[in-house]
C-alpha cells in the first residue's frame, strides 16, 4: 500500500497542502467579517469556505501540470520525481490533473459562485500553467506567476463572498451591483499584493534548490518585509479607502478600532519573523536538502497570514468559528503530515 500511496503524496506535495486552502478563506473571511458585524450570515462563510475549497483543487491539479511538463527536464537531471521515475504512470497523471479542475469547477458550480469568482479562478488556473510552462525560460516571470497564483487566490475568496453579499448589508450600496462587488474586491488588494510577493520571493529561493550550495548574503532577509505589506497598507489607512468611489472609507468604521487588526499584524510580522528564521542557517554553505528545509518553512509563513485574518477580531467583530477552526486544521494537519511522512518533500 505505500508503494502505492507514496508517489502520489510526493506528486501532490503533501506538506504544502495545509497552506492551500486559507488564502482565498482568508480574503473571503476580510469581506464577510466587514458586512457582518455581530454576525457572520452562514452563505457568506460558505461561500468563503468553497472558494477556499476550490483553490486546493486548483492547486492539486498545478501539481499534477508541473510533473507533466516537468517530465523529460525531472528524467535528465536524476530529480527523485515519481512520474520521472516512473512510479506513476503519465496516464493517472493526466487522469488526475482533469479531475482536480473539473473538480474546482464543480465546486463553483454546487456554491453558485458569482461571475467575479469565476474569472479570479480562471486567472488562478491560467497562472498556474502558464508557470508551469514559463519558470525555466523566464523564471523572473515564473516567480511573479506563482505570486499571483496565490494573490488571485485571495482576491477569489473575495469575489465568492461579494457574490451573495445582499445589498441591503451595506448602507452605502447605490444602484449598479457591479459597484459592490468591484468595491469588495478591490478592498482586499493589499492582501492580495502581500500574498503574491511574499510567495514570488519563496519560489525565488527554491528555484534551483537541488544545486543549493551558498552562502547566501544579508540580503537573504530582505524578502521578510514582503510579508508586511497588507500592514503597511492598513496603517497608512489605504486597505479600505484607496478611493471614495470603489471603496467607501466606512467600512469598517465604528465595528473596528484601533486594535481591530491587531491578529492580522501580528500574523504578518510572524510571517517575517518565519522568512528570517528560515533563511538564516543559509548565512553558511549548505546543500539541497538545507535549502529545501527553508523553502519548507518559508511556506510556512503564509499560514500565519492567513491565520491573522482567519481569527480576525475587534469591538463588535467577533472571530467566526469556521474561520477559527479552519485555520486550526491547516496548522494541525501541517505539523501531522510532517510527523506522519518525513520523507515526503513539499518544496
């Protein structure tokens, strides 16, 4: 049974799976907690909790791409791939990838996700193999991709919930729906610029990891302030008031305080805490599997982002339990698989 479960879990990288699901969860969690006040309504928190369902989908089929393509280049240079190895055949690969999207939208189709949701999750998909096809030739261009792979993931969980957002939730809602959902969307942007630097500069620091040999410069710590962006934002007052007319600077005024944001600070700065921490024995020479040790950790600083928004709270703002728990699993299933298969490799 291992030999036939193993290469699967190598394939779909399993210790990355539990950082998979809250980014659109959590740009869904940013809106639904905004309209909702004392009371999230259930639509819009099932609304958030399909999309974050479909972006695991998505990315389990990018997966299934990456091997596909990765193929012949995995074969030549000796990588301990199982397609390349010839553990899994190129037909279940194929198999699989076809399912893991027609799986996403399947998903879209059972929630009744709005169009904005629909067009987030073609540019997830659109991203997704476009990376998969670009990184080798142009991997400047293919660290941006996997970026916003993950930053369109945010902004797809705002889209869902935006989608059944009633328009009699929101006082400032004047006649064109189109301006609402725009509106909600757009107020989750510096989530969504943080998400896709911050995962551009892990993708930089795992390409080539397999020829890893170092030392790595000071330089290496710069990346931590990506993380940081969406506070930056939120302190400088722009994560909700870019303009008076796509986002009504009272949206959040009078439900949140000055310390409303206080776990998505405090989940960003641990993010940047976890990129420098991750980085830092790369100060020395070291090989493939200290790189790919980093890279690990380093992917794990999206779920304390994620974690911030997730578990979000504030004077009339209370934390949804599906968020909370939510992010719960993700930490418990990651520290889970790790103890449950050590040697599957998820950068």
């Amino acid at each position: 049974m291992g030999r036939v479960i193993k290469p699967w879990l190598q394939l779909f990288r399993v210790p990355n799976l539990p950082t998979a699901v809250g980014d659109a969860v959590a740009g869904g969690a940013a809106v639904a907690l905004c309209v909702g006040g004392n009371g999230v309504p259930g639509p819009l928190v099932a609304a958030a909790l399909a999309a974050g369902a479909a972006e695991l989908l998505l990315y389990l089929g990018g997966l299934a791409d990456n091997d596909l393509v990765d193929e012949e280049a995995d074969r030549a240079a000796g990588k301990d791939r199982p397609l390349a190895a010839g553990q899994l055949p190129r037909r279940a690969v194929r198999s699989a990838r076809a399912a893991c999207f027609a799986a996403a939208a399947a998903v879209g189709l059972a929630f009744r996700l709005g169009a904005g949701w629909w067009v987030c999750a073609a540019g997830v998909a659109a991203a997704i193999l476009a990376y998969d096809r670009v990184k080798e030739r142009l991997p400047r261009l293919g660290f941006l991709l996997m970026g916003l792979c993950r930053g369109l993931a945010v902004v797809s969980g705002a889209a869902a919930v935006a989608g059944v957002v009633p328009p009699e939730a929101v006082e400032w809602y004047d006649a064109a729906a189109s301006t609402l959902d725009v509106a909600w969307i757009a107020s989750v942007a510096p989530m969504a610029v943080g998400w896709t630097l911050y995962t551009a500069a892990v993708t930089k620091l795992g390409a080539g990891e397999e020829r890893a040999a170092g030392p790595m410069g000071q330089r290496r710590y710069a990346p931590a302030l990506l993380a940081l962006v969406p506070v930056a934002f939120w302190c400088l007052g722009l994560a909700f008031s870019v303009t008076d007319s796509l986002l009504h600077p009272g949206c959040l005024q009078g439900r949140v305080p000055s310390f409303g944001p206080l776990l998505p600070i405090l989940g960003c700065l641990l993010a940047a805490a976890t990129w420098c921490s991750a980085v830092w024995p790369l100060g020395e020479p070291h090989g493939p599997r200290e790189r790919g040790r980093a890279v690990g950790r380093a992917i794990g600083g999206l779920l304390w982002m994620q974690t911030g928004f997730l578990c979000f709270w504030g004077h009339g703002v209370p934390p949804v339990p599906a968020f909370v728990g939510l992010s719960a699993a993700c930490w418990i299933a990651r520290l889970a698989i790790r103890r449950a298969w050590p040697v599957i490799t998820g950068s």
